[in-house]
C-alpha cells in the first residue's frame, strides 16, 4: 500500500493522546454526566476485571481523563442499581456488557455491530463454553428457560450448593458454562453485576428496543465500522492495534484494514521507528501543542491495553505481574504508568488499603532519562488527587523503587535532605 503520510515518534504520540483524550484539559469545575459522556466517547469501551486490589478497573480510565468524577455516573449509563443487582430501565441504558476488548462495557448503539461475534460464538468462544453446547444443548435451554422466568440471576444461583466449587476462580460449573454461551450468543445479557458475579437475563430486559430491533449489518460491514471506530480512538496504529480495539480475528483485521484503505477511509503511513505500516484518518493532523497533563493509566485502559504498542509509542517496556509469583515480580502486583505530558516517566505498585484508609504506593520506579524531582512532585499530586476520590484519607510510600525516598518526601510535603 503507498504512504501518503509520515510522522515522528512524538506526532504519533501526540496523535494516540488526544484521540484518546489525553491531550485535552481536565475540567476545572464540577465534573456531571456531560463531562463523562464526553471521556466515554474518547476511549470508546471501558475493559471490565475482577481485581479489585485498588479500584475495579472500569472506573480508573475516566479518572485518568477527569480527575475526581462520581463513580455512580457509569452505574447509572449502565442502568446498574445501587446494590449492583437491579438492572434498572433497559430504555435508559446507554452502556451493556460484552466481549468487545476482553469482557468490556459497551455503548448500546454498537450492539448490532457485534452480532456476527455472536453468530460465531462456536467458533470464537473457548474450549469448554463451545463443549456444552455441543455435548449438552439440553442444558442450555434449561438454563434460558430458568433466566426468563428468574432473571435476572447469577451462575451460583443455577448450580445445586454441592457442585459449587469456591476454592478455585475458574472452576466453572456447568451451568455457568451453558449460561456464558448463551451470554457470548446474545441469547442473553448481563444486567448488572453482584459482588462482581455477572447477573444473568434476557436482551428484552436489559437493551433498549431501538437497539434490539436495528437491522444487522453483514459482517463485514460490522466488521469495518469496528476498525474505524478503533481508528478514531487510536490517532494512529497498525492494522494489529486496529484489530485488537474489538479483537478481531486477525485474518478478517487485515481484510477490512484493506478495504478501508481502498475506499478511502484509512490511509496508510509510516511513522519513525515503526517496522509496520500504520493507519488513520485521511485529513488527520497531530496537535502542534505537548500535552501539559498528567496522569494514573490503570493496567486495562485502552491507551496501554496492547503493550506492544506501547513500547513503540513510548518506549515504555510495559507487562502486568498480576500472575507472577511475588519473589519474581520486577515492579509490583498491580502497576500503573504516569503519563506526565506525551511521555510514561515512571509506574507505580498502588493499593487501597481501605480499612486504614490509605492509598498505599508498595513500590515507585522512576523511568530511565525521566527528572526525578519534577516526576515525583507531579506524582504526588495526582496520588492525593487519587486518593481524595477513592474517599481515603491518607498516601503512604513503600521503600521499594528507585523513585521511592523523593516521592516519599514529596507526598508528605517535607523539604529535600
């Protein structure tokens, strides 16, 4: 494919910053629902995980982007109730659960796009959700029956107590395996979350009407319209990162990213440093301004979901431990980035200490060419800043890291030794 564009290594990062609205100013006043539809649209989807050492993950991206925002304001455009077990008013939901990048809350308005996932839930789901669908159809059926007339209802709720496996996360029963093939088939939707357990009930209950009754594109007009709206989250990538927004098969990402360069809609370029070609918009133009921000990236934001990408935008060597023995952990459990203006100047090992009601920083390392002294007074605020939100009233650095004493000092307001 000819270039029609190149850029350096910080137009591109520029470009991945305010697609993804990184590069715009934090509100100086009150943050309302306005301020959160807005972030929404700049990272398109927010990636859903169980770990919960710090915050549950789908809240950190807008933090990142506004500062202090009210958590509820998600609850509410994911038609969540208070107890997280009432679905709410499917007509007033603008966010639903699916599998879009790794389980993700989505926009309503996508839900047609992603039918063909659910078409193929055969062939695109894993190993053992496939199987009980093949070996024991029955039980699915079972199981949607008991949805439509309990719903909505958890896995654990469906499977007899002496089959429940607590000892180990991933020890699925049957049943929860029959209802998350029905989850990836769209035969049913998940209305809210209990303790994070997935609540279970029928699309009519939980999705707007309009949106069930949108025609469904063929797949791969879904598929394009997936790439694009990628392309507009990403500023610039490669045909993998544009693919790996919804996790495409690759083989049908590379397809649609050559269409899309076809018809005019993707142009190809080539940007410092970068063995592969890139894509973006025709017309796009990087900010002539740096960023002036900062901020805490979580593990599952979208701008550092695909760590590849991240060692090209930014040569930041990015890899969560979450699973990694303790003993052989090189910078902590749950690590995030600082971004200080276009640039990732140092991560942090952060957990919520909430019965002392403290944000603790386990472990502060500072990236290498990054100037301490203005990394660690930069970091320091916005760990107050943080903590403020998570209604915690104290900050305590841990010794580990090479950023550690300066932040330490920074933190608690003390002069230099």
């Amino acid at each position: 494919m000819p270039v029609q564009a190149e850029l350096s290594a910080a137009e591109a990062r520029r470009l991945a910053l305010a697609a993804q609205g990184l590069g715009r100013a934090r509100p100086g006043g009150r943050v309302d629902v306005r301020h959160v539809r807005r972030a929404l649209a700049d990272v398109g989807i927010l990636q859903l995980d169980s770990v919960n050492v710090l915050s549950r993950s789908h809240y950190l991206p807008l933090f990142s982007r506004l500062g202090p925002y009210p958590r509820e304001a998600i609850d509410r455009l994911a038609a969540h109730g208070s107890d997280g077990r009432v679905g709410g008013d499917a007509e007033q939901r603008e966010l639903f659960e699916y599998w879009a990048h790794e389980a993700s809350l989505v926009p309503v308005t996508l839900q047609p796009l992603l039918r063909w996932r659910m078409e193929r839930v055969d062939d695109l789901a894993w190993g053992s959700i496939a199987r009980v669908a093949r070996e024991r159809p029955e039980l699915l059926e079972w199981a949607l029956a008991e949805v439509a007339e309990r719903g909505p209802v958890r896995a654990s709720e469906l499977t007899p107590p002496r089959r429940r496996d607590r000892t180990e996360m991933w020890s699925w029963s049957e049943e929860k395996r029959a209802l998350e093939h029905l989850f990836f088939a769209g035969r049913l939707s998940a209305a809210g979350r209990l303790n994070f357990e997935r609540l279970y009930d029928l699309p009519e209950r939980v999705l707007p009407a309009a949106v069930l009754d949108a025609p469904t594109p063929p797949a791969e007009e879904a598929q394009r319209q997936l790439v694009l709206f990628a392309a507009d989250r990403l500023g610039v990538g490669t045909e993998a990162d544009l693919g790996d927004y919804f996790r495409l098969p690759r083989k049908d990402s590379k397809a649609r990213v050559a269409e899309l360069v076809e018809s005019g809609e993707l142009v190809a370029v080539a940007v410092e440093g970068w063995a592969r070609p890139a894509y973006m918009r025709p017309g796009l133009r990087p900010p002539r301004k740096q960023p002036a921000g900062a901020a805490l990236l979580s593990p599952f934001d979208s701008l550092v979901w695909m760590r590849e990408r991240v060692e090209r935008l930014f040569g930041f060597h990015y890899r969560i431990e979450i699973y990694v023995p303790a003993a052989k952990r090189r910078h902590g459990y749950y690590v995030l980035p600082f971004l200080l203006g276009d640039e990732l100047v140092a991560r942090v090992d952060l957990k919520a200490d909430r019965q002392a009601g403290t944000l603790r920083v386990q472990a502060a390392f500072a990236e290498p060419g990054a100037e301490p002294g203005l990394v660690a007074a930069a970091l320091a605020e916005e760990l107050w800043r943080m903590a403020s939100w998570m209604g915690l009233g104290k900050v305590a650095v841990g010794r580990k890291g090479d950023l550690a004493g300066r932040l330490g000092r920074e933190v608690a307001g003390q002069p230099e030794p």
